[in-house]
C-alpha cells in the first residue's frame, strides 16, 4: 500500500498582478509503495504545489493523482503532512497537540498509550506536558512528526521538515526520519532543497524545473535497505 500515481497533472495560479503562473505543467509521475522519494529543484518549479496536490490540500486544474488506485480528491487520514514551519497549536501541550491529530482524524478514540507510544518513537520522551514555545525548533519538528504519524498514515508528505534547522539538530531528524520510514514501511515523499539529504534518505530523486512543472528526470539511487 501506499503506491501514488500522478497522470498529466497541470495547475495555474493567479498571482498579485492578475497573471496566470504556471505552477505545474503536464507532470506525470508513479511513486512506488514503500519508496522515498525527494523532490529536488529550484524555487518556484512547483515542488510544494505538487505536495499539497498529493495531500489533496489542493485540486489539480487536470489531471489526475490517485493513491492506491483511488483518487485524491480531499485531505484524508492516509496522508500525514509534516511543514517546514511547524504547525503546532501554541495554547496546547505536546501531549495534547498530538492527541488532537488523532481525533482530528476521527480514526481512533484518543488514546494515552498511542500517544505516548508516538512520542517515544520520535524521541520525545518525558516532554507530554511541555508546551511548544519551551521546546526547541528541532524538538518542536520532532512533535510535528509525532503529529503527522499519529494516525498511521500511509504517506508521509515532508515538505521541506528540516530546512530551519542547523545542520546537527537536522542530521539527527535525518536519521530519527530514515529510522521510521524502515520500522514502518510508509511511502515518503519530501520536497527538499539539500541535495546531500536527498541522497542521504532517498531511493528516488525527482527533478523538477522551473520551466513550468516540469519533472526532467527521474533519479534512482541505490540505498541500502535494512
Ligand atoms: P516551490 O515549492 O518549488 O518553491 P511552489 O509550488 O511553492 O514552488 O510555487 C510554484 C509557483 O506557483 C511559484 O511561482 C509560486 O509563486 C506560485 N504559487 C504557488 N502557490 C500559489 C498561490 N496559492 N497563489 C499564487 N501563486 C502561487
Ligand atoms: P515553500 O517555501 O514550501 O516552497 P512557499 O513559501 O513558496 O512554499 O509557499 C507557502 C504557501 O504560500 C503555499 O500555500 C503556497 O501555495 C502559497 N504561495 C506561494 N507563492 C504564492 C504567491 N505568489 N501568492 C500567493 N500564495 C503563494
């Protein structure tokens, strides 16, 4: 589970001028269940546009996406989105910001042990009652990873997790990231600007260009797998 099929997708905006932007332009791309894949390109070519089509935050204008045969057309509970900046609640705690993703996705009763079990696989142990503005950046991704998991998704949209933070607090998200994806055989698929951590975590790279959406080339890269 977990195989995304995106055929022909095209998708305009308008922007502040009143004139079309291109963002994606005929992409068409299958992404393997299981895999990990990066998407790679310069800024603008449509990396996040294409993400958030796949987490059905948005409609594609054609086209069309479907996971496991079935088509995107909404966010669902499949899907686990994890941002660059995160997107915790301020007024809750850990604890309580995690246990609200699971009852957002009206999936499972609120649950202590699937909470505090979710924190420990993301190395947050110990900071349930913490509220997110007395944890740090990296601690405050790691509680949106816990969140983005916490329904057992069989995606996991990254869209750039890592890029606000230093590179030793990004090195251990990196490994804590890797570490998940071979315990849970998710699909994963991240938008990064850092070519070494595409490398580094991925078994496929796409490349886009900023000609509008274009996908050039699909890069396999050997890891090796546990
Ligand atoms: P990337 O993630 O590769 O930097 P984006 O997907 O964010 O690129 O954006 C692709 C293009 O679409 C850019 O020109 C961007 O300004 C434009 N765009 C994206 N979202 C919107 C939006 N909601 N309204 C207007 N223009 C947008
Ligand atoms: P990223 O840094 O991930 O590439 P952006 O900062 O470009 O993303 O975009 C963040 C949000 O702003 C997205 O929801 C995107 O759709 C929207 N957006 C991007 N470009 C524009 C734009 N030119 N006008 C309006 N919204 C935009």
């Amino acid at each position: 589970v977990g195989s995304i099929r995106i055929q022909e997708v095209e998708k305009k905006f308008v922007n502040g001028s009143g004139e079309n932007v291109q963002a994606l332009f005929d992409v068409s791309l299958d992404i393997k269940p299981g895999s990990f894949v990066s998407v790679i390109g310069p800024s603008g070519c449509g990396k996040s546009t294409l993400l958030r089509l796949i987490s059905g935050l948005s409609q594609p204008d054609k086209g069309h996406i479907f996971l496991d045969n079935m088509q995107i057309t909404a966010p669902g509970a499949d899907r686990g989105f994890m941002f660059q900046e995160h997107n915790l609640f301020p007024w809750l705690t850990i604890y309580d910001n995690i246990a609200f993703g699971l009852r957002a996705r009206k999936l499972y009763k609120e649950n202590k042990e699937k909470v505090t079990g979710i924190l420990h696989l993301v190395g947050l142990d110990g900071f349930e009652s913490y509220y997110p503005h007395q944890l740090s950046g990296g601690m405050c991704q790691r509680a949106s990873l816990a969140r983005a998991l916490v329904g057992n998704p069989k995606v996991l949209l990254l869209d750039e997790p890592l890029g606000a933070l230093d590179a030793f607090t990004r090195m251990n998200i990196q490994d804590e990231i890797q570490r998940i994806w071979k315990e849970e055989h998710m699909t994963m698929v991240m938008v990064t600007h850092d070519v070494d951590e595409a490398v580094y975590l991925s078994d496929t790279i796409v490349v886009m260009t900023a000609r509008p959406g274009r996908i050039v080339k699909l890069v396999h890269v050997d890891l090796p797998r546990p």
